[in-house]
C-alpha cells in the first residue's frame, strides 16, 4: 500500500552515541548539514526523540556519571535541559532475590496523537513505563515489570546480550491507543489490545537459536520490530535469527530474510521502513557466523533494500567503502525521512554519519570521528 504526503519541513537527524548527542540540521535539498552540539558530552545517551505531536519536545534518555540512569526534556530544540522529576525506575521487591534496578532507559516512544502528555519507556534490564505528563513523571506500566511469569521469561542481566537485556520496539497503533506492542531481548514479541492491562506473547514462526526449545518464550531475541506507517497491521521484524513480515490479523512471523544472499546471511540490527509504501524496507546485515564478531560481512558494508515485502533483495553499496571497513549498525542507528524520494540515514559503531537522497541508491558521509552511535531518528520540527 502506498500513500503519499508533503514533509513539513527540512529534517534535523537526532544522533545519540556513547559520548553525547548531536543534531544535524539539513537544507531543503539535504546536502548540507548545520551541527549543533555536543549535548550531554562524555554522557551514554541511548535514545534522543523529538515529540512529532508538538514537533517542539525533546526527550534524551541518558545514563550519566552522576546522575546514572535519567531522562532529559527540552521544549526548545535542546538549547535547555530539565532532568525528569521521577525517570523510571522498579518499584520495590518484596524480597532482595527479587529487586531489581534500571541500568539504562533504552527505547522512547511518544504515545498516540489523542493523548498528547503520553510516552512510553522500554529499559535495561526489561521493563516498561509510562509518562502522562510529557516526560516528567515516570511510573511502571503493566503487569509485566513484577509479573512471575514476565521475569521468568525476562532471564537474567547475564542472559548474553552485551550490554544487557532490554525492552524495546515499543509500537502504538495510530487507530487505537489500547493495540500496543512492545519486544524484548531476550524474551519475545508481545501484544497488548486492552491498553496494556494485559500482554500476550506474538512468537509463533520465530526460529531461536539451534539446540533450544521456540515454545520456550525465554529463548526468543527480537532485536527490532516495526509497523509500517502507511499500515499498521503490517509489521516487519529484524531478529537474532532472521527477518521476518507478519500480517495481521494473522499470528504467525513468516521469515522472509531467507531470500536474501547465502553468503551475507540474514542477521543484524536495524529495520527501516519506507513511510508511505508497505512493501519497502532497508536492512543492514552484519557477520552473524560464530562468535558473532557484528562487522559488516567481509568488511564490506552494504544496505539491502526490498520492495515486494521480502521476496527479493538489492544490495545498496554504491560510495560505501569497498573493503577493510570493520564496523555495523545498532538497532536504533538507523531511520528514514518522509521526501519523495526518501532519504536513508544510518550511523555506525565507529562513528561515521552516512546518507543517501535517493532510497539507498548512493551512499555520502555527513561526518566522520563522532563517538559510536547508538540510535539515530529523523525529526521535523515546528
């Protein structure tokens, strides 16, 4: 399904890395590009998100040296920042085996355009939160942060992910704000269609790794799933194994990242969409073989493009470089913008910005010698 709409205005790229944050300010063709920052310098910021319901505010998820895990909120494009009031953080266990404390908030999703003060937070270790107030106030959302069933899937902090498990993926439909959904590392897909009250696991189809049980919900390691702008009941996934489609009402993923070629495999991190078309997607795969080295394959980066919902790939390499380049992309370090045609951006774990104006047909660096970048979004301010 296709749609088509007029962007509102040039697109600022949000950057957070390990050191700071960043926005790049593009011109109305999207060749240059204004920089403002470093915010938060020698802080982990693992998401910055401008609010597209107001297009004025802010929220930067940051894990500080004195401060630890928080949240920032700026109304004015980043020129001030206020800390929240109460970030999120686990309620108190009943007993020490049972407390548990957020190491970082690692995924920011505004909530849907009805409830405007709405967001949602996804955490390291696995948890979920809400904030009704713009991002002031935090406090724990469902069930499932102390449910015994929800911790038995959740693991444990040293389940293999290497920066620790988390929650993330955080998905609300535009036309019903009780439809939500939300995915874990470790621990599944998961669906929610009485405004979080209840959560049900969304996994059938979903290979894990060889040797362990798929009916094991513990087992399964999503690492980015989206829903498709223009059609939200089709959602695209990137998982530990493999990249699948789902549509809905349908429950089961299919895996789709099969097609692509055997010697670049179907593993990685970042899964974009295209904003108007449901069929078109972006992936990144990384050396998924053995030890997992996470470089792109044969120190040859490229995108994948599809625009038959998976059943054929392209690679898209053109001005990347051709060899010796020994790095990937993270889950969140990869977003698209709404032109016509659209613009790709992807940031890498050794700190280059690259782009392209034409839907991955060519490929520029913006910058060079950023700190590694964590996530990357596109924003329109107003």
């Amino acid at each position: 399904m296709t749609t088509h709409e007029t962007p509102p205005g040039n697109p600022v790229l949000l950057v957070a890395t390990r050191k700071g944050a960043w926005l790049y300010h593009a011109d109305a063709a999207r060749r240059t590009w204004r920089v403002d920052g470093p915010h938060f310098l020698g802080h982990i910021v693992n998401h910055l998100v401008l609010d597209p319901r107001d297009g004025r505010t802010l929220l930067a998820a940051a894990k500080t040296g004195h401060l630890g895990p928080t949240l920032f909120r700026s109304t004015d494009l980043g020129q001030t920042w206020q800390e929240a009031a109460k970030p999120p953080a686990f309620g108190p266990a009943a007993n020490s085996l049972d407390a548990r404390a957020v190491d970082h908030t690692f995924w920011l999703a505004p909530g849907p355009a009805g409830e405007p003060d709405v967001w949602y937070a996804g955490t390291s270790p696995q948890g979920l939160f809400r904030s009704e107030d713009g991002g002031r106030h935090w406090a724990p959302f469902s069930c499932i942060n102390d449910d015994p069933q929800y911790r038995h899937w959740f693991g444990t902090v040293q389940d293999g992910t290497p920066d620790g498990p988390k929650l993330h993926s955080i998905i609300v439909d535009p036309r019903d704000p009780r439809h939500l959904y939300f995915a874990m590392s470790g621990g599944g897909v998961h669906e929610s269609t009485d405004g979080g009250r209840s959560f049900a696991p969304l996994v059938d189809g979903m290979e894990v790794v060889a040797g362990f049980d798929p009916a094991e919900i513990a087992f399964h390691d999503p690492h980015c799933v989206r829903a498709c702008p223009g059609n939200p009941d089709r959602l695209y996934q990137q998982n530990h194994c493999g990249i699948y489609r789902l549509d809905r009402p349908g429950r089961r993923w299919q895996r789709i990242g099969r097609n692509l070629p055997p010697a670049i495999g179907d593993i990685g991190f970042p899964l974009v969409l295209h904003p108007r078309d449901d069929r078109t997607l972006w992936v990144f795969p990384m050396d998924g073989s053995d030890v997992w080295p996470r470089t792109s394959p044969g120190g040859r980066p490229a995108v994948y493009a599809t625009r038959d919902g998976g059943e054929t790939w392209q690679r898209q390499d053109a001005g990347l470089p051709a060899d010796q380049a020994w790095w990937t992309v993270k889950r969140q370090a990869m977003t698209a913008d709404r032109h016509d045609p659209v613009g790709l951006y992807f940031g890498t774990t050794s700190g280059e910005l690259w782009q392209s104006r034409d839907e991955g047909g060519h490929w520029e660096c913006v910058a060079r010698h950023l700190p590694e970048i964590y996530a990357l979004e596109t924003a329109y301010p107003r």
